[in-house]
C-alpha cells in the first residue's frame, strides 16, 4: 500500500514537472507567425496639408471704369486684382428687312412704303459682282416688337423676314488672388462701396472652375445683309 502511494505521488510530481516546462517555452514550433504590426490609417481631417493661394473671379462688369473703380477698392483692402475681357454671347437682335433681285426694285419699294407714310426704311445696295439689294425696315431688341412690325408692314402689300441676330459683348473680369493670411474678399461690400458693381459675384477663376457669365448689356453691331431673304412684290 505504502509502495502504491509513493507511485502516484512520483506521477503526480512529474506530471505538473512537465506542464510547468511546457508554459516557459513558449508557443511550439510552427505556429503561425502573424508579421509586423500593421499603422494605424489616418483620416483626411487628421492631416495637415499646408493651405495654398486660391483665386476668386469677381464680375462681371460691362463698363472698364466701373471695373477700374472696383480694382481701386480692392487694393485698398490689400486684395491686387488683375483684369481679364471675356467675350460671351449678347442677347439677340431681331431685324426686319426685305431682299429683292435688284437695286431698282429696292428702290421703288422704299419710294412706295415712304409714300404710305413709313420713314426708318434704309436700302443695301448689292456687294461687288451682285445684283441683290436690301430694304432695311428697322432693328429691334424684342422679337415681339419686331412680328408687330412685321405685321403692320404686310397690309401695306410687302412680305419682310425677321432675322436674329446673335452677337458677342465684352465683359471685363478681376481675378483675386488669395493667399494664407489675407483679409476676407467681402463682394457684398464691394457692391455697396462701387456705383455699378451691385449685381457683380466671385466665382472660381477659370481652371479652378468656370464662371457663370451672364452676358453684360452691349450695343448690338449694325446688320449684315444676310444671304437670302424673302422677296417683296415689286
């Protein structure tokens, strides 16, 4: 019995001999290694990105001295603006006139119509190596003034078109440039300060965006004879 009791005490001391080893060693050979430790992302807001200069667009102006006057304001808010012409579509004007297959039938149509009483009547005469002449009846900002136009003419037995004529104004811009530490661009305040720059705005200057130019008022150019018109009985 005595010799039963020493076994089992000897197995017993041997047993925990051997755990205790395996703990000290470590992880057996061959587990799997998991690499270097993987760095923590950082987001976009955590970055510091050292700010640029940027550049705002302000206009657009359809008089250069109200232009020049706005750049004065600026560089006395320490803002250098330099100035940009754009030219962009005008609005349209409408022409009323009648072509017909020579100078002579031109003029007798122009005799008849000022003898009905009508008198902004104007006559084209043909081009180098051509015959055809036009009858200028009027030029109109409106197409509605001009189908009234029209419409009056007609019961005096002539036929005259309506040609649009689209045409390109002048606009004059001031790119700002802003740099880290300049004062605010207050454009509501150049508005206020500036006679005739109340409906002007700051966009981002051309290649950091385009700006939305709505077309300044300009004086329509005088009108080109066009190619074919209807005729007019003589």
């Amino acid at each position: 019995m005595k010799r039963l009791l020493l076994a089992l005490l000897l197995a017993n001391a041997a047993f925990f001999g051997y755990t205790h080893l395996i703990d000290e060693s470590g992880p057996a050979t061959g587990t799997a290694d998991t690499g270097p430790a993987i760095p923590r992302l950082s987001l976009l807001s955590e970055l510091k990105v050292p700010p640029g200069p940027s550049c705002l667009s302000i206009g657009p102006f359809g008089d250069r001295a109200v232009a020049e006057q706005a750049s004065a304001w600026l560089k006395n808010g320490h803002h250098l603006a330099r100035a940009r012409t754009a030219e962009v579509d005008g609005a349209p004007t409408y022409w009323v006139a009648i072509a017909t297959k020579t100078l002579q039938q031109a003029a007798r149509i122009s005799m008849r119509l000022k003898a009905a009483g009508v008198s902004d009547i104007d006559i084209t005469p043909p081009g180098t190596n051509q015959t055809e002449a036009t009858v200028s009846l009027g030029l109109y900002s409106e197409r509605e003034r001009a189908e009234r136009r029209v419409s009056d003419l007609r019961r005096l037995g002539v036929d005259p078109a309506i040609i649009e004529q689209p045409h390109k104004v002048s606009q004059v811009w001031l790119d700002v440039i802003l740099r880290p530490g300049d004062p605010p661009l207050d454009v509501s305040a150049l508005g206020k300060a500036v006679s005739g720059a109340a409906s002007t705005s700051a966009v981002p200057c051309p290649g950091a965006g385009s700006p939305a130019t709505p077309p300044a008022p300009g004086q329509s150019p005088s009108p080109s004879p066009p190619a074919k018109l209807p005729g007019a009985p003589a």
